[in-house]
C-alpha cells in the first residue's frame, strides 16, 4: 500500500470503436494504449526495472512479432509490473503486461512466450473490438463506496484489490487466442508443449489459492479467473500442440535463461508497499501497522490493504492529504464521496497516541441493513490514514479491535521487515520434495506450494545438480 489520493481511479476502455482491418494499429487503438497505460501502472504497482524487466521485455517483443500487427519490435511496450496479483493481459494498440507473481509462477522462457502470446493473439483479433464491451479497471473502493450506498455487501465485495476486469471473451476467443499463441510460439522456436504446461500450473495455483483463502475457485483476481481454463482447454492445446512438435521436432525452453532472470525476483508483497503475514500489516517506509481480526484474510494492493471474513464484513485501509481540513471535514469529504445523505457525527478519541476521529452509520441495502465506521488517523502533517469497514447490521465481526490495533512501528520493527523472493537453488545430492519444500517460508501446504512454483508431483524424483525455485525471506 502506498500512500494515495482521495480519489478513486477510474478508467473506462471503450473498444467499441471501428479499427482498422489487416496489420498495423489503428489510430483508435493507439489511442486506447496510450491513455490506458499509465492508469493501469498506478493500479498495478508500476513498471519494474531491471534484469528481470528487460529479459520480459525482449521476450514479449519477439513474440509479438510474430503476430503480423508490426514489423518493429518497439512498437510493443512490453511491461513487468510489480503486482502480488496473477496475471497477465494486453490492451489495443501494443501494450503487452505480465505480473512478476505470474512471472515466477511459470517454469521456463517457452511458457512465459505462450502466456504472452495469448495475449497478444487477443490483441491481434482485435477481441475487444468485436465485444464491444467496456472494461474497467477500478479499486475495491468503488465497490466499498457502493455498498455504503445501498449495494449488495456481499455480492459488490466479493472479489477485493484492483484488477482489471476483462469479461466477456466467448469461448471461441479464448480458444482462438490459446491457438495464436501457440502459432506464434512455435514459429518462435520454442517448444508448442508449453502452451499446455503453463496451463496445468495456472490451474494449479489457483486452485491451490481458493483452498488457502476459503474462496471459490473463480473468486480472485488471476490470469484463469479472466480467461477461464478447464480439462477440455487444456487437452485441446495440447493436442493442438502435438501437431506442431510433430512437424518441427524439439523446440527451445531455455529454464536456465529464465530461471537466472527471475532469481531474487520479489514474490508475494513488495516490502517498499507493506507486508501481511497472516492477519498483521507492516509497511517500512510508513511506519505503519495494524492486526485484522481471526479469521479475515488481507489483501496488499499498491493502493490499499482490503481485509475480508465471508460474509461477515470487509474493510479497507487507505490514506490520503488533509489539505488543511479537521478530521471532522475529513471524515464529511469521505462519507460524502460515499454518498451517504448527511456526514455522522465524529468522535475524536487518541488510539496508541494517534489522535482519531471515529464516525457510523447504518444505512439500507439490497442485501439489508449494513453498519459502516470510518477511523481516519492524523499521522502527520502531510498524510492521513483511514479504516473504512461494512458489516451486516449488528454483526460486528472484531472492527474495534481492527480500529485499535493501528499502531507506529517501533525503528527496530521496522529494520526487521523483509518481504520474500524468488530463490534459485540447485538440487543437493540428498534432496527430496519434502526436504525443499521445508525451506518454503509458508506454514502451510509448504509441499504443494514448491511443487505448484515448480511445475512437478509430490512424487518428483528430483536430479542433484537440477535447478529449483523456493520462496524465501529477505
């Protein structure tokens, strides 16, 4: 979490307009990429740099390539963004993105060229253009403010932490961009089998990311939640890709190559955008910390933090500037923004020697009566924090603790804050799954979270001297 604006951040992607047929990029769908672009690098952790930036970078090039749209690779912008979220997608006009959590996810340089393929073969379908639907990319606090205006709690808050939304391909789309992007992989040089390993693995993981947060298996933001996989997707590419092994023989999948590009890569939280560790969050640069109750599972975007427990409420925690105003006129501009019809009255109370303004009220939905506090914290000068929570009416799922527990770290807190990354390690002599997997810094599913990263079964029979990823701390 950064700190941030009032204002929320949203972005209407109308695609309706008619693009020019054959290669090359209309002027409409330039246009489109360039407005976008930077909205979406706010949304989504901005660009990285670096090793692991450029090596996407030049991958991601050639195989947009390879689709006919531009004889140059630098008419592809080509992104790494530094997002916990796994995804990946494309907008008209050259602008191909990759998450660094989808990056580290996948096993070799052939199955990072199909997922950007299939992107890019949305884009040179031109997809969006034939739906003609609109995509937006918006922040869980849209979803908060509607709910507060009579929205369905539960149904408007499903699905927490900004994320681009690109429903509605068909199936015949998706289809037709998984056989693009094999296409192109190929005529790539790489090996067509990987269109079907990085999907197993995508499945995976968010099966396994379901499981672990409670959720169903289409609830989070991910690459498959977007572009649906299932059994028949995946034996259809790959018996689609059999075909192309077949004419042409073993292709390149170059693990080494991409295994030295994403090691030491940031997995999970970016440290400089705050740490959750189970239920706490800490954030370095902010000094910042606060405990969600038992039970609620937290969410770090470079926005805001969005805590959740079933039905039972949701919360954010965002800042924001004073611009010389009370904490009463602040709390009023946010319960406004909310569109709630008057501003409750605030009660100012110092919590672990903030001083703080607390504010209710209950206010009707579709769903039934639902209770909202708002806590804004004066921090400093220039920077206030707030807590915006929902529940159903008179079901206080812990809120109080929540608003009590933020806190000031300590400066040995905060020297004493590492997020994780991607570790490249060779396989010893007398390693098993088991004994890697111990050295995964999780407390839970350790095996099944280094087998997933590692694209093997539990049963893997590992070869001393190989190369394997583990998440590690610092």
């Amino acid at each position: 979490m950064r700190k941030i604006s009032l204002a929320l951040i949203p972005l209407a992607l109308l695609a309706s307009a008619s693009a020019a047929q054959g290669p090359g990029f209309s002027t409409s769908e330039r246009k489109i990429g360039i407005e976008a672009h930077p909205q979406l690098l706010q949304q989504f952790g901005g660009a990285m740099q670096g090793r692991a930036a450029d090596y996407v970078k030049s991958v991601g090039q050639r195989i947009a390539g390879q689709s006919g749209m531009s004889a140059r690779p630098q008419d592809y912008t080509v992104t790494l963004l530094n997002s916990n979220i796994n995804n990946a997608f494309a907008l008209p006009g050259g602008y191909v993105y990759i998450s660094r959590q989808l990056l580290a996810l996948l096993s070799n340089e052939a199955e990072l060229a199909f997922v950007m393929g299939h992107e890019v073969g949305h884009v040179a379908a031109r997809h969006s253009q034939s739906r003609q639907q609109r995509s937006t990319i918006s922040g869980i606090g849209a979803a908060i403010l509607g709910a507060v205006t009579g929205s369905n709690i539960v149904g408007q808050l499903a699905n927490t932490g900004a994320q681009l939304y690109t429903l509605g391909f068909s199936r015949e789309q998706e289809r037709q961009a998984d056989s693009l992007g094999l296409r192109y992989l190929a005529q790539a040089g790489y090996d067509p089998m990987s269109s079907a390993s990085s999907l197993n693995s995508l499945g995976a993981q968010t099966g396994l990311e379901a499981r672990l947060t409670g959720k169903g298996s289409g609830s989070g933001p991910s690459w498959l939640s977007t572009h649906p996989a299932n059994n028949e997707r995946v034996a259809r590419i790959r018996k689609e890709a059999q075909t192309f092994t077949a004419r042409a023989g073993a292709r390149a999948m170059n693990r080494d190559t991409f295994l030295d590009a994403i090691d030491g890569l940031p997995y999970d939280d970016d440290a400089t955008q705050g740490v959750i560790e189970g239920t706490r969050f800490r954030h370095p640069q902010l000094g910042l910390a606060f405990e969600a109750p038992s039970g609620f599972v937290l969410e770090n975007t470079p926005t805001a933090v969005n805590g959740a427990r079933g039905n039972a409420g949701r919360f954010q925690s965002t800042g924001g500037q004073p611009e010389g105003q009370t904490l009463a006129a602040y709390s009023a501009r946010i319960w406004a923004a909310a569109g709630a019809q008057s501003a409750p009255q605030v009660q100012i109370r110092r919590i672990n020697g903030i001083e703080t303004a607390v504010s209710s009220v209950r206010q009707r939905s579709n769903s039934g009566e639902v209770d909202a506090t708002l806590a804004v914290y004066r921090w400093n000068d220039n920077a206030w924090y707030q807590m915006l929570m929902i529940a159903p009416a008179g079901r206080d799922p812990g809120f109080q603790t929540l608003l009590n527990s933020v806190r000031r770290l300590t400066p040995q807190e905060t020297a004493g804050i590492r997020g994780r990354r991607v570790s490249v390690v060779r396989v010893g002599a007398n390693d098993t799954v088991a004994s890697l997997a111990a050295r995964m810094d999780y407390t839970d599913d350790k095996v099944a979270r280094f087998t997933i990263l590692n694209g093997i079964a539990a049963n893997t029979r590992l070869v001393p001297g190989s190369r394997v990823k583990l998440i590690v701390r610092g």
